[in-house]
C-alpha cells in the first residue's frame, strides 16, 4: 500500500524534482495538492489524473485519506505548515531550508514529537548513493584521518534572479545563495561529519536583490577537520563536487552537489574509481525513504532533529558575515 501523499506549494522545484520523484516512487502516491495560484495546478483538475485539487491547505489537511504532507512553499510558511500539518496527525517532509531560523526549526520538531508524526527535511543529497558512500568511507577509515574537506555547488545566473521570484526576498526566504543552494554543501559536510564546533563566513552582494548571490562558509568539525562550503550564482563551467583529504587517501565524489542521479568516487593517489549512478532519482529515493521511515516508525536521515545541526550553521554564517566574527557552536 502507498503512503497518500498531499502537496502544499508547486513551484519550480516541485514541479521538476519533487513529482517526477514522487511518480516513480513504488511506495508514494501524490493523492492530492494545493498551491494559491491555481492556474500552477490546472493539470491536475481533471477527472483522470488522481491527484485531488484542494481550496486550502485546511482542506487537505481535514482530508483523512491523506496521510503525509509534503511542504513546498516559500521558507517563510515552513513553520507554520509544518505545525498545522503535525497538529492535524498528518506525518511531514519539508523542502529545505527547514525553517528561518534555530527558534523556527526547534518549534517544528517538539510539534511533530509530540503529535508522534514522521518529520523529515527534504535535503535530497544525503540519498545520493555517491554521498552515501563517501560517507561509508570516513566512517570506515578508509581515507586514514581526514584533515579537510570542501563542498561546491555554482553555476550562473546573469542577472542574479531565480524563476520563482520569492527567493530575492529576504523576509520570505531568510536570505539568498547560502538558503537556496550553499544549504546543500553544509548540510552534506554536517551528514559526513557531525555539528560543527565553530563557522565563520563571507558572502558576496547580490545585484540589486537584497540578498547574496554567492558566499564562502567554513567549519571546523570535532577531531580538527577543517571544511569549507562554496557556492555562487556568478560561476560557470565549474566542477561542483565534495573533496575529502586524508592521511591516506583523498577522495573527489563527482557529481556529489546535483540534482540528478550521477556520481563517481575517485581515490586518490591511486586513480581508483567507483560509479555509483542511481538508477532512480535522489528526489524518488528521498521520498522512499521517508514512506519506509512512516511505515516502520524509523527516524529518517534527514529528521527535523538533525537538520538542527544544519540550521544552526546557516543561522550562524549569516551572524559571522554580519559581524566578521567566529561563531561558536
């Protein structure tokens, strides 16, 4: 049996990662959705797509075919739809950032643990097999003792402005290229390596948008790992991958930062490689993952208690930046 799934929020990123995720999930059905702006969900509203189309998120929610929410909405309503949806007995995976901040994020996990529904956070490249292996590496000690570690994730946009429009502001999204995208590199680095003891950040000024269009985040992590995690909107034709150094053996993982499916392990000094491209997308193996954590009452990798690590860096780089100060965690 499929877990019932509804929708709230169809923007860029539901429409062309989280759906076709969720279509071609064996244990996910998209039973329902809800976004403000109808004409975003025209598709659905018709006899044969068995997707119902709701009037308001308090519709979906009274629904008592619908087991779990998926929240896609802009970062401001993370809190209050995880709340609503958490007091309506309905089980969560939020899109990241989880929340606007530390306070925000803290209020959403006590709601879920205490309806007793799942929580997740939709952080899709801790289910990329490249990055699961990566970190099946540091944990076995392949790499000997790791002294350093990078994340990059950039690519170009000319005039600095997302499609969905939201995202420049800053009251809506909590901030620009470190909540969009520089997320994923320091929520990957904070899966492989655990909560930082102290960040310290820079960021560069967007282009009349109020929010940063690139920035340069960097970690030190227990046992004296030093990491760094990048990313811009003014790059092109970079490699966006996840360097691990040790005293043994490096490691590039090609295609670590991306939103499809591809990835490579390269050990260095030897050249050795390991492929590892899913046959599904992160995006489906998210939500499986999530079905099989509500199906069995297992705490998911990416739980709304431990993407608290990862907001309390994101919180932590925009403090830094402001004050040119160290953060300690």
């Amino acid at each position: 049996m499929k877990l019932k799934l509804g929708m709230v929020g169809y923007g860029a990123i539901a429409e062309k990662f989280q759906e076709p995720g969720i279509r071609s999930s064996r244990l996910v059905e998209l039973a329902g959705i809800y976004d403000k702006n109808f004409e975003r969900i025209r598709k659905f509203d018709s006899a044969g797509s068995g997707t119902r189309c709701y009037g308001s998120y308090e519709e979906m929610l009274s629904d008592k075919s619908i087991d779990a929410i998926s929240v896609a909405t802009p970062n401001k309503l993370h809190c209050p739809q995880v709340v609503a949806a958490a007091r309506a007995g309905k089980h969560v995976i939020c899109e990241k950032p989880i929340a606007l901040s530390v306070e925000e994020a803290r209020l959403m996990v006590e709601e879920c643990s205490k309806a007793g529904v799942t929580f997740m956070v939709a952080h899709h490249l801790r289910y990329k097999e490249c990055n699961i292996r990566a970190l099946e590496a540091v944990k076995k000690g392949v790499l000997g003792r790791v002294a350093s570690a990078r994340a990059r994730w950039s690519f170009s946009i000319p005039d600095g402005k997302l499609e969905d429009g939201w995202r420049e502001n800053r009251e809506i999204s909590g901030g620009g290229q470190i909540m969009n995208v520089n997320s994923h590199c320091i929520d990957l680095l904070v899966y492989i390596f655990g909560r930082p003891l102290k960040v310290s950040a820079f960021i560069q000024a967007g282009q009349d948008s109020g929010v940063e269009d690139g920035s340069y985040v960097m970690m030190e992590f227990p046992g004296g790992i030093l990491a760094t995690s990048q990313g811009s909107y003014r790059e092109q034709g970079v490699a966006n991958i996840l360097d691990i150094s040790g005293s043994g053996l490096s490691l590039q993982v090609e295609g670590a930062c991306s939103s499809d499916g591809r990835g490579r392990l390269i050990y260095l000094p030897s050249g050795k490689t390991e492929e590892c491209d899913m046959k599904e997308s992160p995006y489906c193996a998210e939500f499986e993952h999530f079905a099989r954590c509500v199906m069995e009452k297992s705490e998911p990798v990416s739980s709304g208690r431990r993407i608290l690590d990862t907001m309390a860096v994101l919180e932590a780089a925009y403090v830094s930046a402001a004050t040119g100060k160290h953060i300690n965690l």
